[in-house]
C-alpha cells in the first residue's frame, strides 16, 4: 500500500502498511511532536482488528479520522476501543466471534471498576464504533447494539467550584508584577466572567478580543461549532488590558492570545498555551491563595454561572452565554443549593 498523509487536528500522520502486502497490519506515524493518540503510540489498530486484514483496519481508522472531529472524543473513543479488544484478545475472542453477551460480560466487568458515566462512554463508544464496521460491511450485525448499560440520573454537577469571595481571593493573590502572572489572571478571568470552557479560551487569538461600539467583545468557539460572541465585563477588560499591554500583544491579531513561558524568565513565546499546563497553572495558583478546593478548569465556569444566578441573573441567559444546548445543562452547574443544604445542617445541635 502506497504510504499517504492525512491531516488529522492539523497533526499531519502517515497510514503505512509495514507487514507485507494485505497483511492488514496498519499503523499511524506522527509526523510532529503529539502523536493522535499519545497513549497507544504507534500501534493505532488493535490487534483483533488487524487480523482481520486491510478493509477492517482501514473502516476502523476511518472512523476516528472522518467520523470523529472533536479531538477530546477522538481519544477517548480511541482508548475505549483499544480496551474493548484487548479484553477480546486476552478471552481468546476473534473479532467475527463477539457476541451481545460477551459485550455484557465486559460492561459488567467494567461496572466493577469505573463509574457509572464511563461505563456509559465505554458502551456508547462501542456502539457507534461498531455501528460504522456494519456500514462497512466488516461485521454483519452490530453485538453492543441491544446490551443496556447502567442507570444514571445526574442532578447536580460534581465538579468543584468556588465561592464569590474565594474567586476574588484568587485574583488578588496573583503577582501582577510580571506578564506571567498578568496573563494568568486573565485566563482565569475569561473563564470565571465568560463561563467559557478551557478549550475555547486556550484557542483565543488576540483577535478574539475586540472592540464593538464602546465596548469590548469576546468570541469564543465553543463545542459543537457553536460561536459564542459576549460582550466583555469591565473587570475582565482590565484584565485582558493590561495583559495585552505588558505582552505587547496589540495589533498583532493572529497569534495566541494566551502563550507559553519560556522556562523560569517570565517571557512568553508566542506558542499557544495547552490545557494541561492550564490545569497545573490554576493548581499552583489555589495552593498559593490557600484555597484547598481541588480545582479544575472547569470550576471557574461553575462558579461564575453560580455568581450570576446568585445577583438576579436568569437561567435562560447563563445558559446562552455558557453555549450549552439545554437548560438542563446549565442548570447543573447552580450551586445555590449547597448554601441552603450548609444552612439544615448547622440547625443540627448536640
């Protein structure tokens, strides 16, 4: 087989037949410095599917290349399918061979160790995956198709958030003296005043933020293709401003907005800042200010959806400016409640 390029998350990766002619043994190179699936390395294809040839390997590639355009879901659909036949692989099941029981005794199985939404991502996953094989004329019928997974009722979110008073404490115990500390203050600002998820923030060019009328405006791309565009809050514009101008930023429209340091020198480098290192920044920023709450980056969109409701906001809008689909959604982010649950307690009198 003639090696191609696809380009895959703007990474481009060769397809190569390394094994002999129709041997099916397919793999996926990484031209640059992130691989598609980091995880996996190079073996993309798992064995189960690669000894059933070629046209098997090459449906179950295309399903995360054509099928898939969400990076984040592409991995994890990948991760869960790698799991999926290796437990084949281990049982001695071939590939023609699964069975809605043998789909069953792996969810069971999975039950034992995962929570109840990644069993669901797990058969989900499964689902589509083998869905796109029967299409494809690689199987005949698809065996997760009528296997039920479990239960779950979500009625309020379970990710961490802070107070009003613990989010200005944050703020305030930022070193703004330099363009690191500058910077990170604004990104966190973006998040908490925009209810905007990580991704989209990290994705910002200067661009993004722009002067509309008198004001100033943010636009965000959010899941699903959806555009968010929101005008910017006076607190955040302060931000955003003064980050821009100790980055000398201004004019320069295509580049990262939020940029990686290069090491201790407190320089930017024009690179575009990752979730990950995201993650560690609002880590290293909460043991700083002493606030204990385990934070993700997601806390900041709970909190400032949280903080709007608390001051008269309407659900309604919270859910516009957040970019979710559903009020449901947006409502599991309120965390008025757990006030009033706090309150109950303390009548408690021994």
């Amino acid at each position: 087989m003639t090696p191609r390029d696809l380009v895959i998350d703007a990474k481009v990766v060769e397809v190569k037949d390394v094994g002999g002619k129709g041997n099916g043994k397919d793999l996926v190179v990484a031209k640059s410095a992130t691989e598609l699936v980091p995880a996996r390395g190079l073996d993309f294809v798992p064995q189960t599917i690669k000894h059933q040839g070629r046209k098997a390997a090459k449906r179950f590639l295309t399903f995360f290349t054509d099928n898939i355009r969400n990076p984040n879901t592409r991995k994890a659909y990948h991760r869960n399918a790698c799991q999926f036949f290796d437990w084949c692989e281990q049982m001695e099941l071939a590939f023609p061979d699964i069975q809605s029981f043998h789909v069953s005794a792996y969810i069971e199985q999975l039950m034992k160790e995962k929570s109840v939404p990644t069993v669901k991502q797990h058969l989900a996953s499964l689902r589509m995956l083998l869905d796109w094989l029967v299409v494809g004329q690689i199987l005949e019928v698809n065996p997760a198709h009528a296997v039920r997974g479990p239960k779950h009722v979500v009625t309020e979110g379970i990710t961490p958030i802070l107070g009003g008073d613990e989010v200005t404490l944050l703020f305030q115990s930022i070193d703004t003296q330099n363009v690191v500390g500058l910077r990170d203050r604004a990104l966190i600002g973006v998040m908490a005043y925009s209810f905007a998820r990580v991704e989209a923030v990290v994705n910002m060019n200067v661009q993004d933020y722009y002067a509309q009328g008198k004001k100033w405006w943010l636009k965000l791309a959010e899941k699903n293709g959806r555009v968010v565009k929101m005008p910017a809050h006076h607190k955040l514009e302060e931000f955003l401003d003064a980050y821009i101008d100790a980055a000398e930023l201004t004019g320069r429209k295509k580049i990262p907005l939020f940029q990686t340091t290069r090491g201790q020198s407190k320089t930017l480098t024009g690179r575009r800042i990752s979730r990950q290192s995201v993650w560690s920044m609002i880590r290293r920023r909460a043991r700083d200010a002493e606030i204990e709450t385990q934070l993700s980056c997601h806390s900041f969109r709970g909190s400032g959806i949280t903080n709007f409701l608390e001051n008269g906001g309407k659900l309604e809008d919270a859910q516009r400016m957040a970019g979710h689909s559903s009020a449901k959604t947006t409502k599991l982010y309120d965390r008025r409640d757990d006030a009033i649950k706090l309150d109950e307690v303390e009548k408690i009198s021994f």
